[in-house]
C-alpha cells in the first residue's frame, strides 16, 4: 500500500516559505525561494529544466522523487500561486489533488488530471492510493502534511534542510495536536540541504 510521505524542502528555523507569499513572491520574501537553491546548485538537468542538482546526495533525492512518486496531495493556496502547475505537475506529470471548500470552475488540463477534494485530508489519501499505483503519496505543502500529522495518517517525513534562515512566513510544524515521536531512517548531506527521513510513530 502506498506510503504518505510529506516532502518538503524547509529553513533552517522551520519555513517552506518567507512572509507573503503569493504570485508575486511564490516562496515568499526574505529571500524565500533560496531555500530551493539545492534543486540548481549542478549544472547537468534532470527530467526537468526545474531539477539542475549538484551530483551525489542533492541528485539522489531528486531522482528518488521522480521514482517514488505517484500522487501528490497540496492545498488551495499552493495550487493559485502556481496556476495549477498548467495541468502538469513537474514530477512526471503525477496525479495532483487539491484540498479545498471551493473548488474552480475552469483549470488547466493536462496529465495531471487535478482532482479537487472538499471533504478533508483522509478523503484525498483515499482517492490517491486509486491512482499512485502502490508508489507513495507525497503531501506537497505545509496545510496538507500538517492535517495528516493531526489526524495520524501521515507514514514518513522526508525534510530537505536548507542552510538559511527566513526568520518568518509558513511553518511546516506548527498547530499540531499534541507531541509526535519519530524514528530517524536516513541522513543525506549534500551542498546547500540536509536530507533527512523520517518514520512517523505516533505520540
């Protein structure tokens, strides 16, 4: 059965985006998208113009995410500021589905048939395991994977750590219920991220 994996590329003190974030400024101010250099710190493209990483631990990651994926769960928020991906997600064009009360009456089509899901998080994991084909479901922003640590769905964590410090914006961490304990799986060190994996155990 598929895992569902949150997977997300954080600062330093706990941000996937600086302050404001929006069309304007995708990762926010402060600097926000700097916290991705990692994904464009090599010079050879993967699978993507998007994914330049520096061989070794950046590009293992990069291509475990291309391998592992099948489905990938974001919120509303996530979806406006990149216009729904145009319809294809940059992972191999993977389903995408979209938590929100008020889905749009026109968006983009394309490969990755974008599903919006009104009734909750264990709803869009549901509908996911249809289409991931046993790969893993990644929840791809902050609301989705906090929603799923709160109601215990969530499998495993996979934070790529930045060396930066937004010092503001959307906390990956925040508004959890009650404590989490983890099970360290792997550390990955590579130039400008920390890869580390985790096993979600409970509390």
């Amino acid at each position: 059965m598929s895992k569902v994996v949150i997977d997300m590329t954080m600062s330093l003190d706990g941000y996937v985006a600086g302050p404001n974030d929006g069309k304007a400024y995708p990762l926010g101010q402060h600097g926000g998208m700097a916290i991705f250099d990692w994904y464009t710190s090599g010079t050879e493209e993967v699978k993507s113009p998007l994914f330049k990483p520096a061989p070794g631990a950046n590009r293992d990651e990069v291509d475990a995410m291309f391998a592992e994926s099948g489905a990938f769960i974001f919120g509303r928020r996530t979806y406006d500021i990149t216009d729904g991906w145009g319809g294809r997600h940059p992972i191999n064009g993977v389903p995408v589905f979209v938590l929100t009360h008020n889905p749009p009456r026109d968006f983009p089509k394309g490969p990755s048939n974008l599903t919006f899901v009104t009734d909750g998080i264990a709803r869009a994991i549901e509908q996911a395991r249809g289409v991931a084909d046993g790969k893993e479901i990644k929840l791809g922003g902050a609301s989705p994977g906090k929603q799923a640590l709160a109601a215990g769905l969530c499998d495993e964590i996979n934070v790529h750590i930045a060396p930066y410090l937004l010092g503001g914006g959307v906390r990956l961490f925040d508004e959890l219920p009650d404590g989490i304990r983890l099970e360290k799986l792997r550390v990955n060190d590579g130039p400008l991220a920390t890869h580390i994996r985790y096993k979600v155990l409970g509390n």
